[in-house]
C-alpha cells in the first residue's frame, strides 16, 4: 500500500504542487539514480533502535526536585516524566519499541498547553496527547515539529486529524515535501542495489562495516516509508521572528532557532526554570547525525558552546537519550572536539576527504555511545570539516 501526503489541517486535504527529491547527500558519493536519501535520520535509528537501550537518570537529576522519581505513564517505548512545574519530559527508549523514536513533551499552564514533536507515527503523537490529558484538560494552543526530521514529524497527522495547529520551521513543509514524498512508491531495489554494491565493493574491512551501517539504516527507512502519511506543519514559523514567547497562562515558553542538525531546528525554552527542549540540537550521549545538507559543524559547535553558557543548573530535554544537565553538553562537544581533532590531522596529512571519512577511530572513553549508522554520524562529519577548511 502506498503511502499518502496531506496538509494537517482538520479537513486533511491533499497538497498539490509536489516536487520530486532534488537533493544530494552532499557528504556521501552517492548520485540521484542511487537513491533519493537526503530524508532523515530516521532509517538508522529503526535498524539500530533495538540496540539502543535508554541509560538511567544520572544520579544527579535523579535528586533534582524539579525531576519526578516516577513517570505519569511508561508504555516501555517511551515514558513521560514530570521536569518543572507544567512541564512534561517524552522520553523514548527505541530498545523497547519504535513508536516515538524521538524524545519530546509538553508545557502545560493555566489556560492552553504546547506539544513539543510529531515523533515517528501518529501513535507515538496519540501517546504524548494522552498523556498531556492526564494531568490537564486545557486546550492545545499548537504542536511543534523541532525540525522537518522523519523521526520527529510523521506522526503530524494524528495532530490534523484532531485539529492541533501543527507550528515547525518556515522552510520544514517543502523540505519534507522535497525528501520524503519521493519515497512514497520507490522502487526499493533500485534504491538499495547502490548500497549493497558499496558493501561488496569495499576495499577495507572497515569502509565494508562502514556501507553495511548505511544499508541496514535506509533499509529500516523503506520498511515504513511507503506507508507512512506525510502530513505538512500548516504554522509556519519565520525564523527571523525569534526569540517568540508563548504565554500559556502562568507559564511562559520561549522559542529560538540555532543552527547546527538540520537547518529547521527550533528549540524550546523556559527561562524561569532552567528547561530547555532542544530537539536534535543535542543528542545525549550518541554520536550526533550530521548528514543533513543544511547541517554546520561549525555551527552546530557554536551552538553548543551557547548551551553551555546557559545556568548552571539547566535541565536539557534532548532530541535523542536520557535528559541531561550541563554534563551532557560538555560531553557532545567533546565528541566534536574528538572528530575534528581527528580529521585535522588527517586533512594536514594530505589524507583524502573520503579516505579520512573511514579512517575515524571511537575512542575508549566513547564506545558507548551509539553511532546510528556511519554515513548519517561521523562520515558526514569529517566530510563537511574537510569542506570548512578548504573553503577557507
């Protein structure tokens, strides 16, 4: 069965005017006829989720009074957990189910709530809205997509269904337009041949781990993508205009755009209590996806170094791991630190860019962390630092 497109208003109208993919993933020497893959992280995470075991709080938040020692509701693949005062963490452990994927939450005041991601299915949006009925029955002012990601916007259509404006970046409609609806009917041999021919081609035992990540990540991609409802943010949000504030009565979240993961990304912010919803602008304690054509390493690490500026004792919600302080900001710069420093000496080395993409060595002190798929995490970055230099 096919899958579909579809604004999320309430109506769920068709949207005309479909472009196909005209995109490259920039980092990966991969042309058009090979596949239309500068979709989302998505594909990696549902090969490797069940690898993935969510850690524990650390023990620090575990004694923060703003933290609730229990959740409101644990389905296994995702728990909902009490952060502040209207505030509500979505915490997804992919080792235990695919129906979220993504983390998210929700702020709920006085007199409306803001839903914070789409997540992977409409069942994921379901669970999150149930679980904000739980402990309020005010009305839902919009839903927010951090950025246009498979894993985070293609549950948006549980949102249209029930009439939740769905709020996302400007430019997220056309980019999910632009990458995900040429999935829709693909045929999935003539897109993964080219990635099973880098798999027997490979010179080395690790340039063949290397392109069998990324052929276990899209195959996972296309075991949903041709049934899977792409329904459109209909709330677009001009960059331009923020910081914004939205005021929920008694309770006040701010939004802002920094670069870095996607070139969509929106966070979420609530000053008053140290919270911050970060989207995929943080991943904690994994290795961050950096394939996206309008991802920055430069900006990204830039980003980050204005987290760490924030109050010492802010409390993060990340796109993608356990909630996290100040700890898990410092630990995803150093693993830019890591790769950068890796790829300089290569690149001062005269090692090529493709050369130095496999060439990358986990450190000890990160091999817990998972790398979703080589391709979408540390190839894409090497490549777009090589890129940096040489534009300089």
């Amino acid at each position: 069965m096919g899958g579909a497109m579809s604004n999320s208003s309430s109506n769920g109208g068709e949207v005309a005017g479909v472009r196909g993919d005209r995109q490259l993933l920039n980092s990966l020497s991969f042309s058009r006829r090979s596949f239309l893959t500068k979709t989302s992280c998505f594909g990696a995470f549902y090969s490797l989720a069940k690898l993935i075991p969510l850690p524990a709080l650390a023990a620090e938040l575990a004694i923060d009074s703003r933290v609730s020692p229990t959740p409101i509701v644990d389905k296994g693949f995702a728990s909902v957990r009490k952060i502040g005062n209207g505030l509500y963490a979505t915490i997804s452990d992919p080792s235990k189910g695919t129906t979220t994927i993504c983390n998210g939450g929700f702020l709920a005041g006085r007199e409306g709530a803001l839903l914070i991601e789409g997540f992977i299915s409409p069942a994921g949006a379901s669970f999150q809205m149930d679980a904000l009925r739980m402990v309020s029955q005010v009305p839902v002012k919009g839903a927010l997509d951090t950025h246009y990601h498979y894993d985070h916007s293609m549950g948006n259509s549980f949102y249209g269904a029930n009439g939740v404006p769905l709020w996302a970046h400007a430019t997220a409609a056309q980019r999910m337009v632009d990458n995900y609806v040429p999935l829709q009917g693909a045929d999935k041999q003539a897109a993964l041949g080219p990635f099973e021919k880098r798999v027997k081609d490979a010179k080395s035992d690790a340039q063949r781990q290397h392109a069998q990540s990324d052929l276990n990540a899209v195959t996972g991609l296309f075991q949903v993508a041709n049934t899977s409802v792409v329904s459109l943010p209909n709330h677009p949000i001009d960059p331009a205009k923020l910081p914004m504030s939205i005021d929920l009565g008694g309770l006040t979240g701010v939004m802002e755009s920094y670069p870095g993961h996607s070139g969509t990304d929106i966070l979420v912010r609530v000053p008053d209590q140290n919270v911050v919803y970060t989207g995929d602008l943080l991943f904690s304690g994994w290795y961050p996806v950096c394939f996206d054509e309008k991802a920055t390493v430069s900006g990204w690490r830039d980003t980050l170094k204005k987290f760490a500026g924030f109050d010492k004792d802010t409390l993060f919600v990340p796109g993608h791991g356990q909630i996290c302080g100040q700890e898990g900001i410092a630990s995803i710069r150093e693993v830019f630190d890591d790769i950068a420093g890796q790829a300089e000496k290569m690149y001062q080395a005269g090692v090529p860019a493709e050369e130095a993409q496999h060439r990358y060595v986990v450190p000890e002190k990160f091999k817990n962390f998972p790398v979703f798929a080589w391709g979408f995490t540390i190839g894409p970055a090497i490549a777009k630092l090589y890129a940096e230099w040489q534009g300089k």
